[in-house]
C-alpha cells in the first residue's frame, strides 16, 4: 500500500474521532474496509503521536493532544518527510552519542525511527519527538519553556538556558519555507533562540526539510545555509536549486516510496 493511502486512512481515522469522539476498532474495520491489525497499527501510530488514546475496544480523541496544525503538517507530505527521517537514520553513529532534536514534523519522523536504535543521549525541545521516544531505551532530556501550540514545541529563556551548556554530537533540525531566504528560517520569533542553540552547540549541523519549502517564505532567517553542514531533503528538489545549495554544504536526497 502506498504511504499516501496510509496517511489518507490515518487522517480518516481522525476525523471520525472528531465526529464520533469515540471509534470501536469493529467500526473502523468495517469504515475504512481493512483488517483489524491493519486498525490496531494505525491506533497504535497515532495513539504515539498524541492523536487518540486508545481504551478498551476502540479508542477516543486525546484530550490534550497535538493542534490539527502540527497534525496537518505531520501528515502532508507524508512519503517525503519519511523518506527523509529513513535516510537521516543513516548518519546516526552505532556507538553512544550526544544527538539534538529540533522542533517540526520531519525531526518528528525521525525520532519514531529512532526507537530501534542503541541507546544514544538525546536532547529535544519538541513534544512530538519526545512522546515518540518514550519507548525507547534512549536518555531523554526535555527542555522546557514557553509552550509554542502550532508545533507543541517549547521556547524562551528555560529553553536556551537548558542547552546553553550541552554539547552536542550532531543535531536534527527543521525548517518552515526559505523561498527568498539565503538559509533556514522560521515562522516566529520565539523559534529563533532554541534553534541557534541547536546550532552553536552541535558539531554536526543537519537539517531535514521536505522540497515543498522551497516555494514558500517564513518569516525570519535562523542560519546561512553555509553554516549547516548537510540538508537532506527529497527527489524532487529542482536541479538548479540543488547545485546552488551544493556550493554551500552538502546535499543528501532521498526518494520517497511510491
């Protein structure tokens, strides 16, 4: 089955939760016309991303869950951001390591990824991340600090003091549009301090960003792309923007599944 069907019947499964507010696994069988471990995974998934919390013969929408922002974000462009997290995977050393997690929904794809992993020490300011490693046998820091809902990411003074004094091996971070940009930006000021942490305190520096966002603009410039030392990103980036971003770090592509 294609990502993008699994991603549609996901969103399904939300939205009838909106409606219903709870879902027996006998009806989203019979809804969604798949198995019951087929709904029993999809639960699963979405249940670690804080969409629906799962009780007995079903499951109801999580109270206190992600915004349909983050939601939305995690679920667009489905195929490429897990593309992308899949080849990040890659550059995670097998011994143990210092690893920094950035807010957004692509690092949020590779921290679900990340579970099967060896222990690593891992420092983040992104709920979405932290929730999908807590059954992971990793050492888990959570920062703190001013909630940000759009994202549930956190931010502000409790966050940079958090980091200020880490060091990290390498960093995952995101980006929104840096259509009109020379690097990776933001959509709000608050972002701006935690992600210059992740910047000044990793040795490594990799971004993750789906080639959507390169036709759409943000609102404040983070870092020079000369100052990330690699940018994964998927197939379809256009040829042109590839060897110009190539004279500046380099450029992984990943291709998503079909």
């Amino acid at each position: 089955m294609k990502a993008s069907e699994i991603s549609e019947r996901r969103n399904q499964i939300v939205e009838l939760l909106k409606e219903k507010k709870f879902l027996k696994i006998t009806e989203a069988v019979k809804l969604l016309d798949v198995s019951h471990e087929t709904v029993r995974q999809d639960f699963n998934y979405l249940e670690k991303r804080g969409l629906l919390k799962k009780v007995y013969g079903g499951a109801q929408l999580a109270e206190n869950g992600p915004t349909a922002d983050l939601q939305f974000r995690e679920t667009s462009h489905y195929a490429e951001k897990l593309a992308i997290a899949r080849e990040a995977l890659r550059l995670i050393p097998s011994g143990p390591c210092t690893i920094g997690l950035d807010s957004g929904s692509t690092v949020a794809f590779l921290a679900s990824e990340m579970r099967a992993l060896s222990p690593k020490t891992i420092f983040t300011n992104s709920w979405a991340s932290m929730t999908a490693l807590l059954d992971s046998g990793h050492d888990l820091y959570f920062s703190g600090g001013r909630l940000i809902r759009s994202d549930m990411s956190f931010h502000g003074n409790i966050t940079r003091n958090a980091f200020e004094n880490i060091a990290m091996d390498l960093c995952f971070m995101g980006s929104s549009g840096v259509w009109n940009h020379s690097g990776i930006c933001s959509a709000s000021y608050p972002e701006l301090d935690a992600k210059r942490q992740f910047i000044e305190r990793s040795s490594t520096k990799v971004v993750l960003m789906d080639s959507s966002k390169f036709a759409t603009s943000s609102f404040i410039e983070v870092a020079k792309w000369n100052e990330i030392d690699i940018l994964i990103t998927d197939s379809h980036i256009a040829a042109e923007m590839k060897y110009r971003l190539e004279q500046e770090l380099k450029v992984i592509t990943a291709v998503p599944a079909r």
